[in-house]
C-alpha cells in the first residue's frame, strides 16, 4: 500500500488510461437504452433479453460531452486507499442521466453511493496474483440500502443481482469474476433525500456458485487431507467446546457458540478473552448452514473457518482426539502440509 497522494496518481493514470475504453465503452452500453436479462417482474421469463423503449424528449448529450463529465470528476471519485467508494449523486444535475466510473484496487470493501441518481460502473481492479478466471465475486447489500437496482454487466447485457428494496436475510449474489462488471442504476424516486445505495464486496479464489451459501463448506465431514489442509490455509483455527446452537430459520443458518481453550490463529478479532469468573479461554460464535444440523456436543474440537463480510463460516470441525491422530499420522510419513502444536 502506498501513501494517499500515490493512490491519487494511480487513481489519476487509471483514469487516463482508461479514456478509450470508456468512450467504447458507454458507446456499447448506450445507456440508458441497455439490454437487460431480468430475474423477473416482467412478461417473458428469466433470461430473456430485449431493448428499453427511448426515453422522450431530446436525446442524451454528444458522447464527447458526457465523456468530459465522466472524466473531469475522476479525481473525487476515489477512495485514499482504492478499497471503499462514497459519494453522492447530489452532483449530478436532476435532467440528466449520467454514468460515473467507480475504480477499486481490493479484494474486499464497501460502496456507498448516497441519494442514487444516474448510474455506476464499478471497476474492479483487484492487486492479486490469481488469474481472474479463477476469481469469485460477492456482493452483500448494507443493511437499509435503497435506491438503485444493482446487475451483473457484460458487452451490453444487464442481469439483475439485486432489486431496489429487496434486502432478504443473508441475501449474497456470487459471480465468477470474469463474467462481467457491477452496473448500480438508481430507480426513480419522487423523494432521494432519505435513499443511500451500498454493498461489500469480496472476492475469493474459491469455488464459484450463484451466492455465498453455495460457496460454503458442504454438510459433510471432511477428509483427513481436507482438514490438514484447512488447518494451514484457514482464516480461524482454535481448540474448544460447543456452548449452545441456535438456529436462524429465516436467513437459512444456525450460529455455534464456543468456549475455547486454545487459540492457534484468528485474522479478525472473532474470539475475545471471556469475561472474569468464567474460566478462562475465549469466548466467539462461527456460522454455518441451517440445513447441516449442527446440534451441540460433548468433548472438544478443532475449529476451522473462513471470515466473508466479517463473520466467522465453519468449515472443518473434527474431534480434538481424531485431528491429533490424523496429524501424527501425516507427520511420520512427512504428508504435512504445515506445522501446529496438537497439545
């Protein structure tokens, strides 16, 4: 990471650079005529595609017009540190419809665009050294979001991710990345002064599926081999006890509550030290499927996970006893793929 005036000239060379791409770019787009394959709410089925009326009236301004807006502003439509975009469509004048480049360089972050007017293109950059087709790209509505619909944009073509207003528990659309771009269009609203648009966003380089749920650990143990290497590649790994299950039934998750007696590795702070008088260790809840049946059990456990959107997924979970067996095993045929303690 560099300093905040480097993000700038980074920022400002991408937007340089980006001139002809983009002039191509929202030429093919023609926004707002755009095709869109809709997820519903129209006659036709999902899928199907088919241009937007004109809107009446005079036409858009000269591309070279819109081109320079696009442009001009590009400076303020950065974030100091390329992960995170905030702005407002307050600087947008009422009658016109205009499209804003959105550049991030992260692999995780937040856009939030208050009283949504217009459109995004959100361009994501991402400083990995995976190979985008091997990359997945999820999205996750903040909580309140309103104002716009959000679509998957490739060549043209919009496929809808999130409808304005449809905030369901848990909801996280995935795409593989290369599949396309974000393309966020404000609805029309007779009142924007209370409608503020946002979502995180992460990619991983793991399995690809249509949202986050698909992406998780299946409802089965896992192999010796799976969880040697859960062990070394896991954004959690702890030893410990199950203090109570409770079940989520309308995001479709159950959250295990541990007591845990020895910490190996956390990336975020998801187990604190318990509170005086209550023995000692950590104390932290991880999700998990509601359709695994995750029921409380006896005796101890290792835990291990991955962290989305800042919380805790369970993904292998073996007896303590079963783990520091297949461990010994592996490390006297040299089959480790890392080291830990197993005391």
């Amino acid at each position: 990471a560099g300093t905040g005036t480097a993000d700038l000239q980074t920022s400002e060379a991408l937007s340089a650079a980006a001139g002809a791409d983009l002039c191509a770019r929202v030429q093919r787009l023609g926004w707002p005529r755009l095709r869109r394959g809709w997820a519903g709410g129209r006659p036709g089925g999902a899928g199907q595609l088919w241009p937007r009326p004109p809107a009446p009236g005079p036409g858009p301004p000269p591309l070279l017009l819109l081109l320079a807006v696009l442009l001009g502003g590009a400076g303020a439509q950065y974030s100091s540190d390329l992960c995170s975009w905030k702005g407002s469509g307050l600087t947008h004048e009422a009658h016109r419809k205009e499209v804003e480049q959105v550049y991030l360089r992260c692999s995780a972050g937040t856009v939030e665009w208050l009283y949504p007017t217009g459109a995004l293109i959100v361009n994501l950059r991402p400083n990995t050294f995976s190979p985008s087709r091997n990359l997945t790209l999820c999205i996750k509505p903040l909580r309140g979001s309103s104002g716009a619909n959000i679509y998957l944009e490739k060549t043209g073509e919009l496929k809808l991710l999130v409808r304005d207003g449809d905030l369901g528990p848990g909801q996280a659309p995935c795409f593989g990345f290369e599949q396309g771009g974000l393309f966020v269009e404000a609805t029309p609203q007779q009142d924007i002064s209370r409608r503020t648009t946002g979502f995180q966003y992460e990619l991983t380089s793991r399995r690809t599926g249509p949202d986050l749920h698909a992406l998780l650990a299946p409802c089965r143990p896992c192999s010796h081999t799976e969880v040697l290497l859960a062990v070394c590649t896991s954004d959690f790994v702890v030893r410990g006890s199950i203090q109570k299950v409770t079940h989520e039934p309308e995001r479709q998750e159950s959250a295990i509550h541990l007591n845990v007696s020895r910490l190996y590795r956390q990336k975020s702070r998801v187990f604190r030290p318990a509170p005086e008088g209550e023995g000692g260790g950590w104390r932290g809840r991880v999700s998990t499927l509601l359709e695994c049946g995750v029921r409380p059990g006896h005796g101890e456990f290792l835990f291990t996970g991955h962290m989305h959107f800042g919380e805790a997924w369970l993904g292998c979970a073996p007896r303590f006893k079963d783990f520091q067996r297949m461990y010994r095993d592996a490390e006297e045929r040299g089959l480790n793929p890392c080291e830990m303690g197993t005391e």
